[in-house]
C-alpha cells in the first residue's frame, strides 16, 4: 500500500522537531482528517538555512511533511515557494489516492510559513 520511501521518511523522520528561534512558523490542520502539522524555519541570505516539522496524524502526512524539510532546506525562498505536489509526491515514492490531502497539508503549512516572513 505504501512506498518503501514513505515508510522510511515515517520510520525514520527528518527535521522532526521546533527550530529555535524561527524567523518563520505555520501551523494547520485539516479539519476532514485531523492531521496537524507545524512547520518552523530559519532563513539567512534568504536562504532556508533550517527547518522541522511536528505533524500528528496519519503515516502519509508525517511522511509528507518529513520529505518537505528535506526538498526546502538549502533552497531561496522562491525555491521554496515553488515546490509542488508532483515533486513532494515523488519524494515519498507516491501515494495512495486517499492520501494526497497529506502533501497538500505539507504544502499549506510551507506557503503560510513562508507568508509569515513577510518576503
């Protein structure tokens, strides 16, 4: 049902956690499913220079939002910006049709943190 690449990024989470100090923070929650995500992030030379996630939910949005710190970490803010669905999507090795609200969430959370820096 899941790819080996989402159940490693859900086994074995990158970034998990809260950067300290953030210039930027999101929080969402889908209100159909209940999956929440909170997504922090440092920027320097507007560059992503940190960020981690902490996501309650189901296996594909932890998946989701694990492999998003690591497509925007080291990228611009327009960078950033343009990740989308089909990248986040390859980046778990696909995911099952009922799932695809779990990149969406990801991606929401990135596009409101990125709103909060003000750039």
């Amino acid at each position: 049902m899941y790819s080996a690449q989402l159940l490693d990024h859900f086994q074995n989470p990158r970034n998990a956690g809260e950067v300290e100090g953030a210039d930027g923070a999101a929080e969402i929650e889908n209100p159909v499913c209940g999956d929440v995500l909170r997504l922090t992030l440092k920027v320097e030379g507007g560059r992503v220079t940190e960020i981690r996630f902490r996501a309650k939910g189901c296996v594909p949005a932890m998946a989701c939002a694990s492999a998003l710190t690591e497509l925007v970490k080291g990228e611009t803010l327009e960078e950033a910006r343009s990740v989308g669905r089909e990248a986040l999507i390859a980046a778990v090795g696909g995911l099952p049709e009922a799932s695809g609200h779990a990149a969406q969430l990801a991606l929401d959370a990135l596009a409101a943190a990125v709103r909060k820096l003000g750039h």
